[in-house]
C-alpha cells in the first residue's frame, strides 16, 4: 500500500468521507419528528397566604 500514489490516496479518503457523510445525514433525517399533542397540560399552583 505505501507505493500507491498520493492522488490515489485522495481519492480513496474522498471516497469514504463521502460515504460516512451521506450515512451520517440519511441517519439524521429518517427520524420522524414527534407529533404534539392537542391537548394542553395546566398546571396547578397551590397559593397558600400565610398569616404570621
């Protein structure tokens, strides 16, 4: 492998870069995004007046 010649080995670290990018973003954009729900969460605070 060292006697290949240096435009070789740019094409072959070319090759994979493209290939671990492409499978990096398929991967991040098969996700589907989650659905929001239609209901709305209240919350409830309890106010307490404290009389001293």
């Amino acid at each position: 492998m060292p006697q290949m010649m240096p435009m070789e080995w740019m094409v072959l670290y070319i090759t994979f870069l493209a290939t671990l990018l492409m499978f990096n973003i398929m991967n991040y954009f098969m996700q589907s995004p989650n659905k929001k729900s239609t209901t709305k969460r209240n919350i409830h605070i309890n106010n307490m007046n404290w009389k001293w």
